[in-house]
C-alpha cells in the first residue's frame, strides 16, 4: 500500500509538473516528508525521482522538437553552478523563512502571469545580446541556488524567467525547463545531495517510475493543448505552491 500510494503521487505530481512547467515538489516533497524522511534525506531522494520527470518529459518534447541549442549550453552553464552551491547550503541552514520568502515570490509569479494575458502566447526573441545574456544567465544562476537548495516550485521560476525575459512562449519555455532543469539541475543537485547527505533508496524505484510516466504524459499534454492552456495550469499551480509554502 505504501508503494502503490507512492506512485500515486508521484504520478499525478509529476503530471502536473510537466504540463505546467514546473511544481512537483508541491505534492511529492511534503508527501515523503510526511511518510517519515527528514528534510535532507526527502530533498534528497526528490531530487533523483525528478530526474525521471526530466527524462519522461524530453522523450516526448524530442519528438516534437522546440528546443533552441544556445539555450541548452547557456541554461546549463549559467545554472548549474548556482544547484550545486544551494544544494550545498540547504543542508547547513534552517528553510522555513526561505520557504515563505519562496513563497510568497512564486504567488507573485502567478499573479503577475494572470495580469498579463499576452505573456507566453506568442514566440518574440528578445535580448539575445551581449548584456541581455549576461542578464539572463544572472536571473538562472540565482533560481539555480533556490532549485538546489529548496525545490519546490524553482522550476516555475525558469519558465516564467524564459517567456519574460526571452520571450519565449509558455510551450517552448516549459520543454526547456523540464528538459535542463529536469535532468540536468535535478540531476547535480541529487548528486551533490547524495554525496553530503543521504537517499532513501527503497523508495526510488516507484518513484522514478511514477515521475517517468508522470513527465510523459504531462509534456504530451501540454503539446496538445498549446500556450493558453499551459499559461492557466502554469498559474493555478504558481498561486497553489506559494500558498502552500507561505502557510506551512
């Protein structure tokens, strides 16, 4: 029963996650803190089932295409040493004022996206200079630093940071963010995480599992229901992780 209701989670959290561009952590990390693991240890063993969300969602986006190859190097490179750096850190400090500050940023992303009923619908490629990336990278090496060492939601955080700032549209913007952010992010940060703290490893196996499907299914959703769709799942999601962290 504990297995099956693992998968269950995993499944639907991760489902979300992919349609929306971001907030498995919502359900998935609280649920395995609620089962018994520490925060580390959760954090942790999240962190390598999210990897499996990445995965799932990159099948399918691969088919579909929409990736841009500068963004793939340039999200890797500017983001991936901030991961390392938070994941790093959580483990020495206490989260819950992060997590409200945390969350009461991600409200205002939902808000904002609701107040701005164009934002994401269409593609218009925007600061793709020299200061504009230098921007940019500095926006993704600092969500890099909440993606390690908080999880919950950062990847929201990407998407709107990619239709916002390089006018991407939410389609493109969230097979990015589940392609780097979900592999390549989640992926360091499990790393750095096990090799500092510990993986609950019997329950890894159902959870990829759940998050692989999860991811799939989620990306196809997505691609078939296009930007307007994904701009509301993107928003109902935004509001209902803040809410979550800011209260508790």
């Amino acid at each position: 029963m504990e297995q099956f209701t693992l998968f269950v989670i995993s499944l639907l959290a991760n489902l979300f996650s992919a349609f929306s561009g971001g907030g498995a952590g919502l359900v998935q990390l609280p649920a395995l803190i609620f089962l018994g693991l520490p925060f580390g240890v959760a954090l942790a063993t999240h962190k390598v089932a999210s990897v499996a969300l990445g995965i799932g969602a990159t099948v399918r986006h691969l088919r579909e295409g929409g990736l841009e190859r500068q963004f793939v190097i340039y999200m890797l490179l500017a983001g991936l040493p901030g991961v390392v750096i938070g994941a790093s850190l959580i483990l020495q400090v206490a989260d819950r004022h992060a997590e409200v500050a945390l969350g009461v940023l991600t409200l205002g992303l939902g808000i904002y996206s609701f107040l701005s009923p164009k934002l994401g619908i269409e593609y218009q490629a925007i600061h793709r200079d020299k200061s504009g990336f230098l921007i940019g990278g500095g926006g993704l090496f600092l969500i890099g630093v909440l993606n390690g060492s908080l999880t919950s939601g950062t990847g929201l955080f990407v998407t709107l940071w990619l239709v916002r700032w390089f006018g991407l549209d939410y389609r493109r913007a969230v097979a990015h963010t589940l392609v780097l952010v979900g592999v390549f992010w989640n992926g360091s940060g499990a790393i750095t995480l096990g090799i500092l703290g510990d993986i609950y490893w019997a329950w890894i196996p159902v959870l990829l599992i759940g998050s692989l499907l999860g991811g799939y299914l989620g990306a196809h959703l997505s691609i078939a229901k296009g930007n307007r769709w994904i701009k509301r799942g993107f928003e109902v999601v935004t509001l209902l992780i803040g809410t979550k962290l800011v209260v508790g």
